[in-house]
C-alpha cells in the first residue's frame, strides 16, 4: 500500500465512524492518509473532530500535524467549536435531518481510561467530547485557554470519567507553568467533592506527564507528595480519596506503603483498588513485610475491580516467587477475560506450569482486538522447556 493508497484511506474512514483508535494507528502506519480529500470535501481528519471523539482524533492529528496549512487548521477549530456550542444531539439533528428521539450508550476508549456517551440519530452515531476534542486542538495550535475555562469545561460533564474531564486535565498539566498548579489549593478546600477530585487527577496529571517545573519551583514529584500525603487523613470522599491515592503511587517514597496499608480494608472498592499499587514500591522485590498478605487479601475480594487491580499489578512483576504465582493462579478462573490472560501471561514469565491450564481456560479470543505477546505467553513457556529439555 502506498500513502495515497485510497482504500487503505476509506478503512481509516470506518475506522473513525467507529471510535476504533487501535485501528486507525494501524491503517495510518500503514500509509493512509488524514488529509485526504473525500467526495463530500472533508477529510479524514475533520470527520474525526466531528465524530468527538479524542482519541482518535489525536491519533490522526498526529500524522497530519506538520502538513496543516492555516487554512486547513481554521477549518478544524471551526469544526470542532461548531460541534461543541452545538451539543451533541442538537450537531446531530442539524447534520442528518432527523427527528424523533436519539439512542445513548456509554463508550469506554480503547485503553479504558476516558469514558464517552455514543449518540445515535438516523443512522450516524457521534461521541459527545467535542469539549475534550476543542481543548486538545486549541493546545495542539498554541491557543492558549485560562484555567477557569478548562476547569469548566472539564466540570461541564459533572461524572470525572468523560473525556472532556480528563483532555482538560492533561492539557493544563502539558503546560507544566504554576498558573494550573497555584489553583489547586483551593480547589482541594472545596466542599464540592468535584472540584476537589479535579484537584487530585491534576496533580497526578502533572505527575505522569513529568514535564521540568519552572527554574527554583522544585520538582513536581516532591510538591505533590508535600500535598498528596497529608491530603489523604483530611478527604472524607472516597472518589476522591482513590485519586488522591492514585497520584501518590506515582510518586517514588516509601511512606506510600503506610499509606496503602492503612486504608487496605477501606469499605469504597474503588480505594482499595488502588492499595495494591501502594505496595509496588520496586519491579523486583516486595520490601514491606505484609504486603504478599494484604495481596493475597485484596486478590480474593469480593469486589471484581479490586481482583483485576491486584491481577494488573503482579502480571508484570519482575520479581517472580511463588508467593507472586499462588496469587496469580486464583485468577485464572475470573469471569474477566482480559484478567485471565493477564494472570497466565504472568505465570508463563514466571515460569509457572499452572499457565498450561490457565491458557486453555482462556477461551475464544478476537485476536484481531486482543494483544498478541499476552496470548502468546505460555507457547512461549512451552518453547523454553522444550528448548531446556534438548539442550
């Protein structure tokens, strides 16, 4: 296939209509083109700003970055402001002409992190974060936004999933200035416990995004833990206490074990699925004495997310023992899939016979969706004891 290899290009369209990031990366890497022209004189990547959805409107922007001329960035701008003024549903009565009432279904991004809701109208289906999409255009241009208008925009959504809450968050962090980072003590003083949450997914925003702070302000990881730690004994929320503690594993300090251990039978499933990560303090060795017990606790919670969060820890962890594998081996059978795959892979690269099984426990799998070097994991155990075993 060439670059301009046009039905490489119409796969990137389907691609698009239907919010699938993973594959449209794949068809660009392959040559499709975002700005080729359509017969209805868009292009690939003006369909993705109006399709809201983010992510796969990065994932072009990205191969069409340095090509955009003025023109074709002012088109995009207006694109995406037409679709947020608009709304959603309202864009999509104005693009298809038709009424009656619209379909809604909540849609999670390919790397299940920012959440959307799917409108659907005589017969076109858009997600509602053309905020989010605005936001990461005006960013990507160097249109610069005040912190009040990205705070409500993000707080527009009102649910700290949506793709809108979390673009704004990013997009603030990415500047790495003390105008975003200045506004969060007061926002962590709110008695609204949305505000204070964006406080802590901003804080950890700046943690991850690990940009240099300002000559003589200190390093970022330092001034969150100085916020972070105490924050925990003062929220009373437990939304927000799960983001407060997920910004502190972000942060390298042996005082984060106490934190975790603390709030290990903590009755919200969403903190405790953040205690396991507490714990993860090296990829080699768990330092802390109880920390294989409280996994092993939390492993068997009744929760399934608490279960998939320790899963998500110990299947790639470094420091292989069996204590690491006899955790790993009570997920093989969880209704989760994706946990089962990951807790044979991790029993595989610990050389674990109990991975056999664990694979054909597995089931049926789309692997045109799934990760291919996790499925794979115990013939790859299989090979290095055939190999061992005629050597």
């Amino acid at each position: 296939m060439t670059e301009a290899d046009p039905e490489t290009t119409d796969a990137l369209c389907l691609a698009v209509a239907a919010f699938d990031g993973r594959r449209a990366d794949a068809l660009l890497d392959a040559g499709a083109d975002p700005l080729r022209p359509l017969p209805d004189g868009s292009t690939p990547l003006l369909r993705a700003v109006a399709s809201g959805n983010a992510g796969v409107t990065v994932a072009l922007l990205r191969h069409a970055e340095g090509r955009l001329t003025k023109e074709e960035r002012t088109a995009l701008l207006a694109c995406a402001r037409h679709w947020y003024e608009t709304g959603a549903e309202a864009g999509l009565r104005l693009a298809t002409g038709a009424t009656g009432p619209v379909e809604s279904r909540r849609f999670v991004d390919d790397f299940g992190v920012t959440e959307y809701n799917v409108i659907t109208l005589g017969g076109m289906s858009v997600c509602d974060g053309h905020s989010a999409v605005l936001t990461r255009l005006e960013a990507t241009f160097g249109l610069r936004r005040s912190f009040s208008d990205l705070l409500a925009r993000a707080l527009a959504c009102a649910d700290g999933k949506h793709a809108d809450w979390w673009e704004a968050a990013a997009v603030l962090a990415e500047r790495s200035d003390m105008e975003a980072w200045d506004a969060t003590p007061a926002l962590r003083s709110d008695t609204d416990p949305l505000r204070r949450r964006f406080a802590a997914d901003l804080v950890w925003y700046f943690l991850i995004v690990d940009r240099p702070a300002p000559s003589g302000e200190g390093s970022w990881e330092r001034r969150s833990f100085d916020v972070l730690l105490p924050w925990i004994a003062e929220e009373t929320d437990p939304a927000v206490l799960a983001s407060v503690l997920r910004g502190l594993n972000s942060v390298d300090d042996p005082r984060v074990e106490e934190v975790g251990l603390s709030l290990r039978t903590h009755p919200d499933p969403r903190v405790r699925v953040q205690v396991a990560s507490t714990l993860n303090r090296t990829r080699y060795a768990y330092t802390h004495p109880e920390a294989l017990e409280v996994l092993a606790a939390l492993g068997r919670d009744l929760d399934a997310r608490v279960r998939a969060g320790v899963c998500e820890v110990l299947y790639q962890f470094e420091g292989r023992s069996p204590a690491v594998a006899d955790i790993l081996a009570e997920f093989l059978d969880e209704k989760d899939q994706l946990v089962r795959i990951k807790a044979v892979s991790g029993l595989a690269d610990a050389d674990d016979p109990r991975c056999v099984e664990g694979a054909r426990l597995i089931g049926p799998v789309d692997r045109a969706d799934a990760d291919g070097w996790l499925l794979d994991a115990a013939e790859r155990y299989a090979q290095r004891r055939a190999a061992a075993a005629g050597s």
